[in-house]
C-alpha cells in the first residue's frame, strides 16, 4: 500500500468536513502532492466536496513553512478580493482547520495534509485549446501580481531554497554529472553539450536581481495554464491554485514558466521533437493578456526581461528534469522509463525555437508595455 493510502483514514479523521464522508479517491494529475477528492454527505443537504492533498515531504522539507505562506498569502488575497467586490471564497483558495485548531495534520513519515473546499463549477485545462484561453490563464496570474505587489515578499519563507536560482540548478547538474550514480550520463552528452553552450545564459536574471534590476516579489513559481481555475460557464478565470511554491521571487520567472508549458501544442514529454515547436502567436496572446492583470505593476526593468523570463525558466526546467534523470527520478514522478529525459529533451527543443524567435518576442513585449 502507498504511504499516502496508509495514511489517508487518519488523515481524514483529523479534520471536520461538516458531514460523514462517504468516499475520498485519487483526484488530479499532479507530479508532487498525492491529491484526493473527498466526498461527505451533510445530513439532508446535498454532497459537497473536499480536496485533501498531502504535501510531498521529499519536496518540501518544511512544510509548517508551506502552510504558513498559504495562510498569509489566502488572507490577504481574500481582503483585497472583497475590497474589489469580488468573492473570496471562489477567487482565491479557503484553507480548512484540522480539528486540533491548526491548518494541517502530520502523518508519521513527516508529510503533512491539508483540506480545501471544492471550488465548484470550475474546470482546469491541461493545454491552451485557444489563444483566448491562454491570455485568460495569462490575467489570472498577472491579476496575482497585482494583488500581491505591496504584500512584504521578504516575510515569506523560501520553502525550496534556490528554486528558480537557474545559476544554482546549473551547479546540481553539474554535481549530478561528476557524481553518476546510475551511469546515465553516457547517454545524455547531446543534452549536456547544449547547457554548456549556455552557461552564461543561466546568470542573466540572477545578476540583474543582484544589480536591483529586477525586484524581489511575491512569486507563485509554478505558473502552469493547469494551476488555474476556469469558470465552467463563462470561460473566465476564477482562482489561482496549488500556492506550495508561493515565496520571495522574480515576476519574471512566473511569466516564463507559463511560456514554457503553455507556449506549444505538446505534451511535456513528447518523444517525437518535430512535434515541439514555441508559438509566437500564443505568446502575444499570454503576453497581452498578462500585462493586462498586472495592470501596472510591473517596473521598467521587468518589463524588459520578459523575454528573458521565459527563455531561462525553460532551460532550467530541462535541466531539472535532466538532473533528475541523472540521479535516479526522486523528484518528479515517473510513469514509464527515461520520462524524465523526455521532459527535457521538449523543454531545450523549446529553448532553441525561443533564440530563433528572439527579436519577434521582444518586439512583442514592447507592442503591449
């Protein structure tokens, strides 16, 4: 039996869905967490829905620090949503108290639960069908840097130290290279070949955040079109979903990594690379529609690093997925062989068509700044 079915009747039992629970099974497609939805039948009412997710302790070594974040940030989130006239239990996420008074519940092998309200009515998409519903995602996660620019980044815990530090991933390559504990990297020196031709790339927007070029904000730092609820009825953005990476970061970066997910029309790990191409057209549609949720925000300096945001955040997602690889796929599940190698083999394939498009995406920011 997984940890997480092991664990999953005490976890239940340690929080008060206001009714009996009358099923909770496997929900969702996420890499990290093992997600459950919760189904409770309250008395005469009709049955609502839960979500009860166990956060990956091989992920986040801390997660008192993950909750803390989520907490901070939900309640500031739901005062500035009221303060526009909006609904703060539907546009941003509600976390539910455990029965001890807390906001998770710790299992034995160190992994904590927590428990969210089922935002009903929604819909997450997996791919960018439209241009339309890409620049929706794309005011969503601008909407969340408006909101959240005067929040004090500096008091959040970093909860994954040097996660988008692009000069650090460069290291654990590296690190994972001289050690080799599966003899794989025989296999990968195409790969490794095309980090080493961009090494310097990895310090650009590390050196412009040490320059003052680029601020420190309030970063979401998994900005996937699928971290977005969609309102089933009118197609618009609703809420912003799976905070565990909220911490201190670069906007930059949170625009880059939609890019990179959202920018083609492949899956992650697609085996065939002819298949893999960086659409110009859906990036002026996240462009335009990102911009309009910042509303403003954004300064000069991050404005003109857009570009770089989306290149960058996409050569350190491959050489994550290739580090991985490297040493034995701990980090990101897998469901088949060499997955991970796939993973990266789309993202530096979406790199090289970003150099190529270099000059159109810049004109394409400065259209719309």
């Amino acid at each position: 039996m997984a940890p997480a079915e092991q664990y999953l009747q005490a976890a239940l039992d340690a929080f008060d869905f206001g009714g009996q629970v009358v099923g909770a099974v496997r929900f969702g497609s996420g890499h990290i967490n093992d997600t459950f939805c919760v189904h409770t039948q309250p008395g005469e009412d009709p049955c609502r829905r839960f979500i009860l997710q166990r956060i990956s302790a091989n992920a986040f070594h801390h997660p008192e620090q993950v909750m803390a974040n989520i907490v901070g940030v939900t309640s500031y989130l739901k005062k500035e949503i009221a303060a526009a006239g909006g609904d703060p239990e539907r546009e941003t996420l509600s976390l539910c108290a455990a029965r001890d008074g807390s906001y998770f519940h710790m299992d034995p092998e160190g992994s904590a639960w927590r428990v969210y309200p089922f935002v009903e009515g929604t819909m997450c998409l997996q791919c960018a069908d439209t241009p339309q519903r890409f620049a929706t995602s794309a005011r969503a996660f601008g909407k969340f840097q408006r909101m959240l620019k005067d929040y004090p980044a500096d008091t959040l815990y970093e909860t994954i130290p040097h996660f988008h530090d692009t000069e650090d991933r460069l290291a654990k390559l590296k690190a994972a290279v001289a050690a080799d504990p599966l003899g794989r990297v025989k296999d990968v020196k195409a790969e490794l070949d095309f980090v080493a031709a961009r090494e310097r790339d990895c310090s650009v927007v590390c050196r412009a955040l040490r320059e003052g070029e680029l601020p420190l904000r309030v970063t979401h730092n998994d900005t996937k079109l699928n971290n977005v609820l969609l309102d089933r009825e009118t197609g618009e953005a609703l809420c912003v979903i799976d905070l565990d990476t909220v911490m201190p970061g670069l906007s930059v970066n949170d625009f880059g990594d939609s890019i990179r997910f959202g920018a083609n029309h492949c899956a992650e790990d697609e085996t065939d690379l002819s298949r893999v191409n960086f659409d110009l057209d859906l990036f002026d549609a996240y462009t335009r529609g990102f911009l309009e949720g910042a509303g403003g925000a954004l300064t000069e300096g991050e404005l003109e690093y857009l570009p770089w945001g989306a290149r960058l955040i996409t050569l350190e997602c491959g050489m994550r997925f290739l580090t991985d690889y490297l040493e034995g796929d701990k980090y990101f599940r897998i469901h088949r062989p060499g997955q991970n190698l796939d993973r990266c083999r789309t993202q530096f394939k979406l790199v090289a068509d970003m150099e190529a498009s270099w000059d159109e995406m810049r004109a394409v920011v400065d259209k719309y700044r």
